[in-house]
C-alpha cells in the first residue's frame, strides 16, 4: 500500500464569506516539494472569484489521467525495445449533466503526440496495444468511472 499527501491552504482574509463572494484562489502543495496555485474553474464560478491562472479541480482530474497513461505508456514501450524522443499530450474532459443530473467529467480525451526515434517503428497494432496496456494499468484510470478514450495523433 501507498499513500499520497497534499497540502490545500486557502485563506479568507477580508473576504465577505456569507455573501457568497469570496475567492477560491489556494495554494496546493505537494510532498515532494511543489507547489502550484489552486482555483475553482471559471465556467464553475466566475472571475474574479476564480482565477484563471490557477489550477482548477477538473484540469487537475484531466492532467492525471493524461500523465498516468503517459508513465505507464513509456514504460511497456521501453520493454518492448522501442524509442521515444518525445511525448506530447493535449487531453480535453468533458464537464456535463449524468443520469443523475450530477455535473461530472464524462469522457477525458487523451490525444498523444508520440514522436519515436532508432530502427524499431511501432506499427499501427503495436502502438494500439502499447495504449492498451497502459489504460489498462493505470492506476488512476482504473479508479474513475470516467470513459477514457486515446486518440493517437500523428
């Protein structure tokens, strides 16, 4: 078993909390050191109670999925004796209404960008089945009942 910590700061000040019209700008830190600026989503809560420098939850949820199956991408395709020079992904998730009538992440499109170097080319199956295993072992994805789609971009 792991654990993973996270340290969230967020401080009122001034602010006219019971009015509803305080900023949800806060700190997020991290065990290892880093440190990012937090914030609601502006399409959730509007400028300037949001911040639209900050990190809000749903890029967070979104970059994680993308990040997972990126580590677990690198990994099957380094055991498969294959080359990446680089790996660029632009993930877009989808905020909408369930059944339920829940505002929830749908479907997280994960668009890789994967540019391969040396002798060894995936072929088209192979790079199907190296997104395949990595979906399939990544910890994050496997944790959400988001639908998680890959997109190969070329």
């Amino acid at each position: 078993m792991s654990t993973y910590t996270a340290q969230l700061v967020w401080e009122r000040g001034t602010q006219d909390f019971p009015s509803n019209k305080y900023s949800r700008r806060h700190q997020i830190s991290f065990d290892g050191g880093g440190s990012v600026l937090g914030s609601s989503s502006p399409s959730v809560v509007p400028v300037p109670l949001s911040d639209p420098a900050g990190v809000d939850p749903e890029e967070a949820f979104v970059a994680s999925l993308s990040s997972c199956h990126m580590l677990w991408f690198l990994y099957f395709a380094a055991r498969g004796g294959f080359v990446i020079d680089r790996y660029e992904d632009n993930p877009i998730g989808v905020l909408e209404r369930n059944a339920e009538r829940k505002m929830v992440i749908t479907v997280v499109t994960l668009r890789p960008k994967i540019t391969f170097s040396g002798d060894k080319q995936p072929t088209a199956e192979e790079l199907d089945q190296l997104h395949h295993k990595a979906h399939e072992e990544c910890n994050i994805a496997n944790s959400v009942k988001t639908e998680v789609r890959v997109e190969q971009v070329s």
